[in-house]
C-alpha cells in the first residue's frame, strides 16, 4: 500500500508508531504496516495531500484508554481519526501498537490456516479418489481454500515469502486431518508434503491430474 495515498501528516504519524518497532526485523515492521492500512480502514483512504498548520490547536482526546476497555469500536475510529489528521500527541500509542501488531499475527494465522485445510483436501482428494464421485464438496473446497489464500496475498503480500514455511509447518496438522476424515491409515499420506507451494496455490493444479 504506497504511503502516497495519505496526506504528509499521516504518514509521519504512521512512520511514528512503526518507530516504535524499530528494533523488530524489516518482515515484521512490514507486517505491522500492512496491518496498520487495513485494520484502521487507510486503505481506502485517499486524498491529495494537505497542509496542517501546527498553530492549529488539537482539541486533546480525553480517555483514549477507557474508550479502548468500553467501546473498542469507538476507539479504532477514534485512532483512525487522529492518524489522518497527524495528531501523534493525542494517540494512545501503548493500546495501537498492541492492535496493529495483533493484526499482522492475525492474518499470519490465517493464511496458515487456509493452507492446512487446502492441503488437507489436496491430499483426500488424491489418496482417497472414491470420494470425488459423491459430489462436488472436496473440490469446492479446494477451490474457495485457494481463493481465500489468493485474496489474503493480494491484501497482504508480505506474506508471500512465509507462504512455503507456513506450508511446511502446517502439513503435519494437515496430514492428521485427513487421516481422520479418510479413516486411512496415517502412512497412507507422505511424512512431507508432496507438492510445491506453487503447486498447492496453481488454480489448474490437481493430484493425480483428474478434476
């Protein structure tokens, strides 16, 4: 998301929070930004920028704190606000570093968890190929699974390079599920996974090479 879509006092509020990160890796500063522009609605915002006189008094925002534990709502529009304005001063730093942060885990999360079930479908689809004929669950499956993965990229695409060690440490929970779900023995599904990332991700690719 280009910084370019915000007026300049936004974004040196936005270069202010991620400061405090300064000592996380470049992977994770990333994160907290992707995290900023989407949990706090900037991406949608866009407006030429404009200059903010600082003679211009701030009315200070009162009980920032207590807002974040009464209204969490009220408070993420609250925060929004400020940061479109570059108001850093009236921010409440500790509680929206501790929320921009979660959001970056929280998508992290998700797409770990999109992938553990596209594999898991992946791999009942090729060990267990009796259950393609009883309808078209295991294949929708499959195909909303990459979706999601796909959308979730294209949001955040600095998740793209965790995408393979994700895959791998995924797959053991992937491989248990569809070792339940199959009442195949569990050595019936490789100890690793059998396919690329680029494959489990290709919309055309199917085990087996039968849709």
């Amino acid at each position: 998301m280009a910084t370019g879509t915000l007026p300049e006092p936004a974004r040196t509020a936005v270069e202010q929070v991620l400061h405090m990160f300064q000592t996380s890796s470049p992977q994770t500063q990333q994160d907290i930004q992707n995290a900023l522009w989407y949990g706090l609605g900037l991406s949608s915002f866009v407006h030429p920028a404009t200059e903010v006189s600082s003679s211009l008094p701030i009315t200070p925002v009162t009980g920032t704190r207590a807002a974040y534990d009464a209204d969490f709502y009220a408070w993420t529009q609250e925060q929004a606000a400020l940061l479109r304005k570059g108001a850093v001063q009236n921010l409440d730093l500790a509680n929206l570093a501790e929320e921009i942060e979660s959001l970056g885990i929280s998508q992290k999360h998700a797409l770990a968890s999109h992938l553990r079930n596209l594999v898991m479908h992946l791999l009942k689809w090729q060990y267990q190929p009796s259950g393609r004929l009883t309808g078209h669950s295991w294949q929708s499956s499959i195909i909303n699974a990459r979706d999601e993965i796909a959308t979730l990229l294209e949001d955040v695409p600095s998740l793209q390079p965790q995408v393979a060690a994700l895959l791998t440490r995924r797959y053991p929970a992937a491989r248990r599920l569809a070792h339940i779900e199959t009442d195949l023995p569990l050595a019936t599904f490789p100890a690793a996974c059998p396919w690329t990332p680029e494959q489990v991700l290709e919309a055309d690719f199917w085990p087996e090479g039968t849709k």
